[in-house]
C-alpha cells in the first residue's frame, strides 16, 4: 500500500479500503498506519493523559521500549465511538524527521482480538528506502492537467496538493486541497 510498512495483519483481517492498514469489518475492529512529518519528541510530549483525555480516550497503560532500534512508546487507552467502547493500541516511534503511529483498535467487548492486534503492531516494520507512490495507492485519480496544483504529500490516506509541492506552502498563494 502507500505506506513504507509493511505487517502480518491478524488472521481474518483484510486491507482497508478508506486508509492505510487492515480492518475486520464485522467486529469493527482495525489497525491503522499513518505516517507523520512531525519530530518524534515534540509528538512524544503531546501524548500526556489530560491531552488524551480532550480527544475523548482514557490512558490505560503507557510502556516505553525499543522498536526496531528506536525508542518507541506504544499506549493503551480506552475511547467510546458511536455508543461503543474501543481499546486502542498505539505504537509511536521514529526520529525527528517524522513519526510511525500504528493504531489497533478493537472493541471492549472483542477481548479474544487484543493479542493478536499487539501481535500485528510488533511484527510491523519500517522500511525506510521503499518508494511510495501515494497516487497510485489511492481508490482514486486526480485530474490535475488544467490546475496549477502540485502532489506535496500523503497523510493517512489523504492527499495533499499545493500549487508548488511543498506542505506548508511556500508561495504567496497559499492554495491547497486535501482529497481522501
């Protein structure tokens, strides 16, 4: 996918259609890959239980480790969606030139899928030199030939242009657009 990780998704699970990762539509359960251009360290901070707690999850546990070399921190809160409770699983680590954040989520009442969900985020593996092309991975195509935008990038699934290829935007337009 467009995605520079790769993962043994859990048993019955099957790539996701509207994001990067898997999901296992009958019990709504999934993992989500996203890749942000954000330093490790600042997003590392950001992670505190009062900040959590403003998007709606509760922080069960927080383990720092070692992941493929790397310091890592993978989080285990609790949130509610759509009158259902989730547990979810985020496994964060990179540098400061951007961040992994792997999202299992699966519901309170699915326990049997929590091991195997904890499974799938520590198989993952970053592959830094693959070449991705966000465009082709997309379930869509952009007709860009009458406008003056340019791809600048791909997060979770979105698709980022700007009218000189660069997030943030440079020029003195300003002019973006986000698809997804």
């Amino acid at each position: 996918g467009g995605t520079k990780i790769a993962m043994i998704p859990p048993q019955n699970f099957t790539k996701a259609t509207t994001f990067s990762g898997f999901q296992q539509v009958e019990t709504n359960a999934s993992i989500m890959i996203s890749e942000l251009p954000a330093p490790y360290s600042a997003l590392i901070k950001s992670f505190t239980a009062e900040n959590l707690k403003t998007r709606g999850m509760e922080l069960l546990k927080k383990e720092e480790i070692t992941f493929q070399g790397q310091p890592a921190v993978i989080y285990k809160v609790k949130q509610s969606a759509q009158g259902v409770l989730f547990v979810k699983y985020i496994l964060v680590f990179g540098d400061e030139k951007g961040v992994v954040m792997l999202n299992g989520t699966f519901p309170e009442n699915e326990i049997s899928l929590e091991e195997s969900i904890r499974k799938a985020l520590y198989s993952s593996i970053y592959q830094k030199d693959k070449v991705v092309n966000p465009l082709e991975d997309a379930p869509f195509q952009i007709d860009l030939k009458d406008s003056n935008l340019k791809f600048a990038n791909a997060i979770s699934g979105m698709l980022l242009f700007t009218s000189d290829g660069f997030a943030p935007v440079k020029s003195t337009d300003k002019a973006f657009f986000f698809v997804c």
